[in-house]
C-alpha cells in the first residue's frame, strides 16, 4: 500500500462497530444465538486479517460490542503480529 493509500485509509469511515487501535482494524461482528449475543470479530492491518469467535455470551448486542473491542485490544496487546501467524 502506498503512503497515500494509507493516509486515506487512515480517514476513511469505518463499518458500524469497528474500531481503529494501534494500526488495526477492530470489527466487532455480534452472533445472535438464542436471544443472546456471542463476541465475534476481525482484527486486521493492511493486507491481512483473523477472524475470532469466543464463546462469552452478553445480554445485549452494545455490551456485545464494547467487550469484543476491549478483548480485541488486550490480544493485540499481547500478540501484537503475532496474530495473524497460523
């Protein structure tokens, strides 16, 4: 990607419950599953990207949302590339 691709990815707007953190994209993607909602997302940086689904259940699809980010975060804290190896 070209530094001015990445600028304007930089200020492009994000789908509905995605987050930009530390040079990654966020996207929490709630499961409904029996009237509860289970945290799924992508995480992703440039040209690659990890899909997760955990088996915590919220109530509510915000709370849903707000956890997925907050998990999501501590993952790329601790792995950082790393993710993304298989």
């Amino acid at each position: 990607m070209s530094l001015l691709g990445s600028i304007k990815s930089l200020f492009s707007p994000l789908p509905e419950g995605s987050i930009r953190y530390k040079g990654y994209t966020i996207a929490a993607l709630p499961e409904e599953e029996f009237g509860r909602y289970r945290l799924n997302a992508v995480i992703s940086r440039k040209d690659q990207h990890r899909s997760y689904t955990l088996i915590d259940r919220v109530a509510d699809k915000q709370s849903c949302v707000k956890m997925t980010h907050t998990k999501a975060k501590k993952l790329i804290d601790q792995k950082g590339e790393g993710i993304f190896a298989h």
